[in-house]
C-alpha cells in the first residue's frame, strides 16, 4: 500500500510536469508573439512571466478545491487550513519552487520519511487519498 501511494504521488508530479511544458508554451506563445517580449533579450522578464503563470496556476488550483490537474487524474487532494489558506497556498508554492533546487531533500523524504513532501510537513499541510474518502 505505501509502495503504491508513493508511486501515486511520483506520477502525480511527472504529470505535473507535461501540464506545466504545455502551460509554458502557451504563454511562451503569447508573451513572445502577441507581446513581443523577446525570450533571448529579455531572458530574466521572460523567465519571471513563466513562473509566475505556473505560481498563479498552483495557487488558484489549491485554493479552489485543493487539487491540480494532475491531482484529480491521480486521485489526490490537498489539505489545507482554511485560516489563512491563500498565504498558505502562496508559501507552498514557494516552498515548491525552492525544493526542486533542493530535490533530494525536499521530495526524497516521501521514500524516507513520512508519508507527505517535506513542504507539506513544514507549512502543516496534508496531501490526502481521495480514492478511500
């Protein structure tokens, strides 16, 4: 059982990842031809305006009901407190962004430690199983 829940949540953030290429070359798009905002003069802007539409993507998707895309195709939910959720949701993908510098520390504590992503267990939040509910 926790062999396959952790698979679940590895898929989960691969799936993650196509939505994200596909979410990044729809604004490349966007940002480049409509515009015109330059990918190899303005390289940092550029960077910036993808990482904000992906922070902005994360965050109205845990605010609103708690899952992503690939969340609901994998069957998962996010739990938050609903004191301060959008600080809350706004930390998280923070905390999201610093641990994929960090890898091994921040998503390895799934195959090591508890059950959740290190993230989860800093800001108190809990990815739970939709499937059991």
């Amino acid at each position: 059982m926790r062999t396959y829940y952790i698979l679940r949540l590895y898929g989960c953030f691969f799936y993650e990842l196509l939505i994200q290429i596909a979410l990044w070359f729809l604004i490349s798009f966007i940002t480049i031809y409509i515009f015109d905002i330059n990918s190899t003069d303005q390289h940092y802007l550029f960077q910036f305006i993808l990482w904000l539409t992906s922070g902005a993507y994360f965050i109205i998707s845990w605010y609103y009901g708690g899952q992503t895309l690939a969340m609901k195709a994998w069957k998962i939910k996010l739990e938050l407190s609903q004191k301060n959720k959008l600080f809350f949701c706004i930390l998280r993908y923070f905390l999201v962004c610093i641990g994929l510098i960090f890898f091994f520390i921040f998503y390895m504590n799934i195959l090591f430690g508890a059950k959740q992503y290190f993230h989860d267990l800093i800001i108190g939040s809990k990815i739970r199983d939709v499937q059991i509910s």
